[in-house]
C-alpha cells in the first residue's frame, strides 16, 4: 500500500492523457494521498474536473490561480510536497523542455523545483520516439537521475504499428508501490500471520465456529509480502485468497492444529501477527459418526483451547508480537491489560460498538494500544488501509527500536 506517500501526477499534452486518470484511480486505491498537475494542452484531452474528482484535490495549471483576488499557485510548494513526481504521459514537447529546463509552463516550473525522484513514462508515435533529438532527451534525462518507463509497443493513435505506446497505469501504479516497499524494514524478515476463524469440530459434519472472514489475515499477509517480507500464513476456513505467491499458506480447521504449527516455526519467525479469530473453547470429545438428533435437549462439554497468542509472547525472544483484540467494554483498559499479559509489543484494538468495526464487512475501525502506554485511534477505513496502518505501525516501531528488536 501506498498510505502516506503524496504522489504528483503530471499530465502533458497526448492522447495517452486519458490513461493518467486510470493512473491516479490506481494509486487513490493503493491508498497514497495524488495532486495532479496538467499542462494547458493535457487540458484538451483531458478534463481537470475528472482528474481533480478522482485525486480528491485541485488540479494546477496555472501561475495564477485566481487573478482577481491575485492568489498564486506555488510550484515550489507543490514540487516539494511529493515524494515521487510521475509525469505521465510525457510528450515529445515536454520532454525537451525537461532536458532544456524550458520553465513556460507550471508543470516544467514544479519539475524544476522538485527534489523527490521523477518518473516519466513517455508517449508518442513511433518515429517521433525513434528519432534522435528524441532517444538523446532520453539518454540525458536518464543521466540525470531522471527514471523513464519505456513505453510499450502497438497499435498508435496514428493507426501505425511501433514503439510509442504509455506503459498501462496498472503497471506504472505497481512500480511505484514496489519502489517505496524495496527500503521497508521488513525485507528479508520472517513473519508468522495468524488468520480466520477456527473450526472445533462436535461430529464430522458439525462445529462450533465464528463469523471471521480471514480477510484481515490475507490482507495482512499481503502487505507484509509486497514489502518484501517472508510471509507465512497460518489461517483457518477462509474463501478468500492470497495476491502474492509466495505467501506460505498453511490451512488448518482447529484451534490445536493452528497451536501445532505456531509451536513448531515461532521460533524462526522475527515478527508474529495474530489475527485469528480462536475459539477459545472446543468440545470435549468429538463424535466419530454425526449425532443423531434423540433426546429435546443437548448438552456438549467444552475444554479450554489453548492461547496460542499467550504462548507465543511467553515464548518470545528478539521477536516483536503483534495481538488483537476485540473488546465490547472497558476497551482500553482491557487492551492494555492483554498486551501485558500477553507479552506483545502492540495491541490492535477493535471495538464492537463501533459501526462498520470487527467481524465480517469491508471495513474497521482499530486503535493501537503500545507498551509505552500510548494510544493511537483511527477512523473507519476499508480492511485493506487497516492492514497498511498496522504495518506501518509495525515498520515505524521497529525503526524506532532498531537496536533492541531483530
Ligand atoms: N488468540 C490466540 N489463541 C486463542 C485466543 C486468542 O492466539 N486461543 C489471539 C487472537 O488471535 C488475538 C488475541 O489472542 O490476537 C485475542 O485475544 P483475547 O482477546 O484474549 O481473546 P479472547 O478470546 O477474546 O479473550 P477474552 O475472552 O479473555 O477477552
């Protein structure tokens, strides 16, 4: 995810222009924070109002930004807000007025003054692309520290066949989301992620379960992998899927069974995140054939599972140990109590009474409860951005403890 990295959109003037609205959807979606700026020409080819809808913010193109009131629009302050300025699509014009440094626009003006990397992904015809004064504005701009995704080959806005084509904004969102994951703190690291309901079986076809849908555990497993984490999945009956594969997934029903595995490979992981929704009790004894129904009434005895949380923070060595929980009173003072007595480094905290938060849906809203008593709220967000948050949280905090954890 990209949350909390500012992306400058900057749109020039080709036909490729309709692609940087896909561009700035796609990035909106891996959560960073886009501004869009436009040359004049972009304008004919793309609405401002469409890209300014989709960003969530104005648009630039102008010095001026409202001449009667004499308001200028900063270039300095928007080159310097972006952590990555992607000019996308770059025409032929604009990208000899990069390499002359030609400033007769605000786009060229905001380049000029920002010291984030700068990506460019051109668009043009094919011989436009081939000729020299072309491949040469490539090669300096390239030297100069400038990053250019070559554009693809295909069918052109002329009807030619060639080189010319804007890299899909589904690939150029993808880059970029790997060019901020490639410095994470988490690459290389081994983590263990719990995840799902589990099953306790009454017969062979009965059981007593809840209604977790595994998503956080799959999206947790997601983010951690996309920062070039080593993921290992232990999760229960889930339908849905892992993105990336090379996410160890390892399916398991029963709480005992989720226990077996976390005793045998903690002791190889360096970051433990227990999203699973355990039951805490089983039956006692389960029947080898389906229960008839008989007698009006039916009593099943249950025995504590074990808490494979408790166990992990009791058993933790270098480790940081992320646990959750899901409170319907007292919350933080529950919350802090099990991050103490579970020996975790931080508690992500869900509360019931609030709408949208907890089991099932599309959304949560958690707080973050740490060992240095603070606590950290956040709103209703989609589960996806609640996995970025905590991962986040996690990054940040072993930053700060680099020399104590890991
Ligand atoms: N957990 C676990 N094994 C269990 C129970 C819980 O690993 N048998 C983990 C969950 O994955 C979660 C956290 O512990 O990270 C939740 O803890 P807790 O709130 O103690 O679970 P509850 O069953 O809700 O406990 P209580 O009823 O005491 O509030």
């Amino acid at each position: 995810m990209l949350s909390g990295k500012k992306i400058l959109v900057g749109v020039t003037g080709s036909i490729a222009a309709y692609k940087s609205a896909y561009l700035v959807r796609e990035l909106i979606k891996l959560g960073a924070e886009v501004k869009v700026v436009m040359t004049h020409s972009a304008c004919d080819f793309i609405s401002p109002l469409t890209l300014s809808t989709l960003s969530k913010n104005p648009v630039a193109i102008d010095f001026v930004k409202d001449e009667e009131k004499g308001i200028w629009e900063n270039h300095v302050d928007l080159g310097l807000w972006a952590d990555l300025f992607i000019i996308a699509p770059v025409s032929a014009n604009s990208l000899s007025k990069l390499v002359s440094g030609n400033a007769d626009n605000f786009l060229i003006a905001t380049y000029l003054s920002a010291k984030c990397p700068v990506w460019i992904a051109p668009a043009m015809d094919l011989d436009m692309f081939k000729h020299f004064s072309t491949s040469d504005n490539l090669k300096t701009i390239a030297a100069n520290g400038v990053s250019v995704i070559e554009p693809t080959s295909g069918e052109l806005a002329s009807g030619l066949e060639g080189k010319g084509r804007m890299e899909e904004p589904e690939v150029i969102a993808q880059l970029i989301h790997e060019f901020f994951m490639e410095d994470s703190v988490l690459k290389g690291k081994n983590v263990l992620i719990t995840g799902g309901p589990t099953y306790e079986a009454i017969d062979p076809v009965r059981f007593i379960g809840n209604h977790s849908s595994g998503k956080t555990g799959i999206l947790l497993a997601d983010e951690c992998a996309a920062r070039g984490a080593k993921v290992t999945l232990v999760t229960g009956p889930t339908n849905f899927k892992v993105k990336d594969p090379n996410i160890e997934v390892i399916q398991i029903k029963a709480a005992t069974e989720m226990m077996d595995v976390v005793e045998k490979i903690w002791s190889q992981m360096d970051i433990g995140i227990f999203s699973a929704a355990v039951a805490d009790y089983r039956p006692k004894n389960q029947a080898e054939e389906k229960i008839k129904k008989s007698s009006d009434e039916m009593t099943i005895e249950l025995v504590k599972n074990p808490d494979i949380l408790l166990w992990a923070g009791n058993n933790k060595k270098n480790q940081y140990l992320v646990g959750f929980a899901l409170e319907t009173e007292n919350e933080t003072e529950n919350g802090f109590k099990k991050l103490a007595k579970k020996n975790l480094d931080l508690l992500v905290l869900n509360s019931l009474k609030d709408k949208g938060a907890g089991f099932g849906g599309e959304t949560n809203k958690v707080s973050f409860l740490s060992t240095d008593n603070k606590i950290k709220s956040f709103e209703l967000k989609d589960k996806s951005h609640v996995a970025a948050d905590i991962v986040d949280e996690i990054e940040n905090n072993l930053i700060d403890n680099s020399t104590d954890k890991l």
